[in-house]
C-alpha cells in the first residue's frame, strides 16, 4: 500500500488497512485526477501484467488520464468529474485482457469528501483461459507508416491495416516494446459513445 500522507483526511471514511488487504484493485484520486493512494492489489497487478512501466510511471502523483487515449479519455475525464462535481458513484464494466485470458471487471468509483475525489475500486467479475491457435504474422500488417501498432483500449485487438480488419493477435500484446498508440475499435466504441449517465448512481440507489 502506498497513499499521499496529505491526503490521508480525505479518505477517513474509510478502513485503508481493509482496503489494502481487499483483492479488488483500489486506488484513490484527487479531483486532478492524481493517483493519491493504492492498495497492494494494485501493485500485484501491475506486476504480473508485464507492469514494470506501470509501476514506475504510475505512482503516487502520475495522472491516470494521462494513461488514457483516443475516445475513452474523454469518456473516463466526464465520468470522473460527475461523480466528484455531483456526488454520485460510479458503476462501469469494462474488459482488461491478458493475450491468454479474457478478464472483465466492474469499476466502482465513490466520491470523496468536499470534492477532494475518488475512491476506485475495480473487482474482477468474470475470468477465463482464451484458447486461440493464432496464425503466423507478418508484423508489417499492423504497423502504420509510422511503425505504430494501433490496439482497441477496450477489447485489445489489433489493426490490420491491410486488411483494414480489428484481429486478436496475442503475439503482439505481448511484445511490450513495441510502438502502441489505443483507439478502438468498431465493436467497442458503442460502448463509450452513449455517454456516461448509465455509469453514475445516486447514493440512495445502492
């Protein structure tokens, strides 16, 4: 667990020893969107997930927006900001995938006191092994002019741009130096393109 000793008052409401030892993945935000605190889950996480750049990157002080592209940082700017401007909690599905499994989580997000901002929790709701004989790649194919790698945000697929075709192409999400730039892609953007009203609850609701 590591938390920004200053903001240690704005989440008194809360157990952070029960927080640390909690399996969901829990960091706090101030209303910059600054990481203030994380849980031990969170760094498990970011270990096993080929997280050495997260890890340092991604501490105390780095801006999780900053983590975000394309469409899905505005989606997440405007969610973040309701819940902190209207007191509201956030309730969004979202998937997380390793290339040999498929992971979804639920994203839990409670405003903090006078505004100061959230308290994410994401817990794991569904899991399985991905089972996929992938064919032989020309790497060629999913680079641009550029040599940039285009991958859904969401889904994780991958661009074909000769083929102009999304694929899932495990061999790539695993080559972690690669140039990777996130979009997404024709099956995922629906899901951040209704805005966000169905991801925000009122207090009462729960």
């Amino acid at each position: 667990m590591k938390i920004d000793q200053d903001f240690i008052p704005y989440i008194y409401d809360y157990n952070t020893h029960s927080l640390n030892n909690s399996a969901a993945v829990i960091y706090a935000i101030d209303s910059n969107y600054k990481i203030r605190f994380f849980n031990d889950a969170w760094e498990h996480f970011a270990e096993t997930n080929n997280g050495c750049k997260i890890a340092t990157e991604w501490g105390i002080g780095a801006n999780v927006i900053n983590a975000i592209e394309g469409a899905q940082k505005e989606f997440y700017r405007e969610l973040y900001d309701a819940s902190i401007n209207e007191n509201l909690i956030i309730s969004h599905q979202y998937e997380c995938s390793s290339s040999t499994r498929y992971r979804k989580f639920k994203l839990i997000g409670y405003p903090l006191v006078n505004q100061r901002g959230l308290l994410l929790e994401n817990y794991l709701i569904s899991e399985a092994n991905i089972a996929y004989n992938e064919p032989p790649l020309i790497v060629d194919d999913y680079q641009d002019n550029y040599g940039i790698i285009k991958q859904c945000g969401h889904c994780r697929k991958i661009y074909n741009h000769r083929q102009h075709t999304w694929e899932w192409c495990p061999s790539l999400i695993d080559q972690i130096t690669l140039k990777i730039s996130h979009s997404l892609c024709t099956e995922c953007l629906p899901l951040y393109s209704v805005g966000i009203r169905n991801c925000l609850l009122s207090p009462s609701s729960l």
